[in-house]
C-alpha cells in the first residue's frame, strides 16, 4: 500500500511577517478571508486558499477564525520563541526536525524532504521550507522593519538637483544647464560699435550772420560730408 503523502503548512514568509505586525497593533476576535484581504492586499479568494487554512493548522486561528491564546503570544517578542517551539513540535516530525536541524544552512535538503513527502511541486516545496526555517530560527530580531522612507519611490535623476525646505530654511543646490543647451549654445551676432560724438560751438556775440552762416557750412562739409 503506499505511502499516504502528508501537507505542510506554506505560508508566505512575507504573510507571516505581515500579519504578526498587524496583531501587535490590534488584534481581531475573528480572522476571516475579507480581513486577510484588507490587511494582505490581495484576493479574497487568494486568501482564503492560500492563507486562512495554514493559519489554523499552526493554531494561531481555531476552525472558526477565532484567533487564539497562541495568537497573542505569538505576536509578543517575549513569547515568540516559545510559541515557535511549540509549533515545531505540533507540526513537523522529528525526522524532519533531526535530519535537518539548521535549515537556513541545509535549505536543499529542506526542500528534498518536503518533496519526498509531500510530492508537492517546486514553489510549493519552498514555501514550505522557507516557513520551516523561519518556525526553526524561532528569532523576533529577524521580523523585517517597516519602510521608514515615505517619499514616493520615484527613480532618482542624475542630472535633476533635489529642494529641500525645513522649518522656513531652503537649502537649493544648482540645476545643472540641459544637455542642449551644452551642446548647441545660441550665439548672439555681436553688433557694429557706434560712435558718438558731441559738439560744442562757441559763437562770439559779436560774429555777424554771414560768418555763422559760414562756421555751420564748415561743419556740414568736414563732418557731414555735405557741400
């Protein structure tokens, strides 16, 4: 007769993650697929298959989504490697557990196990051993932080120059000129010079008007070049 192939729990590491610091904020009475789908971002669908069943055979959540007293110590940094001890006990075979111990040492032979005993397919073999590794360190340290920068990921430009303004002072740093503007600088066509000239005449009170009439027909001629 052969062998009778056995499930493990695949949840997402990032699952995981997620949801232990969603109940570190507040903890639901009821964990249903609509609230997995709030909090995960996904599907309901997707978490009603690929979330809500591994949940209750880790015993965070009984068969009726009610969240349970191992919930409330599992989202506690104090009670964490307790509660994750408690799961390799519930959940895992000692076979597993001697053969290999270190998993984030021996994933290969993680995943080799699960296959064999499972005859799941290679993603699903992974997520297996990923959790089981993460079930085995058993360490709260390792929960990821939350994205501290909250500026939108926009790709950053070499050649753009960034403003900041805190508190009344604006630090700018200088925009750098367009590679056009580089490439194909306007010449401006530089003008004639001009010459200006400014003429004083004194005229004696006394000249009569023939030789005024003559000072100015000079002047006409040597400088106008008229006459």
């Amino acid at each position: 007769m052969a062998e009778q192939k056995k499930s493990y729990p695949m949840l997402p590491i990032a699952h995981w993650w997620a949801l232990r610091r969603k109940f570190k904020q507040s903890i639901p009475g009821v964990v249903t697929d609509s609230y997995l789908a709030t909090v995960l971002d996904m599907g309901e669908n997707s978490a009603r298959a690929n979330v809500l069943p591994f949940l209750k055979t880790l015993a965070i959540i009984d068969d009726e989504g009610k969240t349970s007293e191992r919930a409330k110590q599992w989202r506690d940094d104090e009670h964490y490697s307790a509660v994750c001890k408690e799961i390799q006990k519930e959940v895992y075979p000692k076979e597993l557990l001697d053969a290999v111990p270190n998993p984030g040492q021996e994933r290969s032979k993680a995943e080799r196990w699960f296959a064999n005993k499972t005859g799941a397919g290679a993603a699903a073999v992974r997520r297996m051993a990923a959790l089981y590794e993460v079930i085995v360190e058993a360490d709260a340290s390792k929960q990821p932080e939350q994205d501290k920068d909250e500026r939108p990921r926009k790709a950053i430009r070499d050649s753009g120059t960034a403003k900041s303004v805190k508190k009344g002072n604006t630090h700018e740093a200088p925009l750098q000129a367009p590679p056009s503007a580089v490439q194909n600088p306007v010449q401006a066509t530089p003008s004639a010079p001009g010459i200006h000239i400014n003429l004083e005449v004194h005229i004696s009170a006394d000249s009569t008007p023939d030789q005024i009439d003559a000072i100015f027909a000079s002047m006409a001629k040597h400088i106008y070049k008229r006459g």
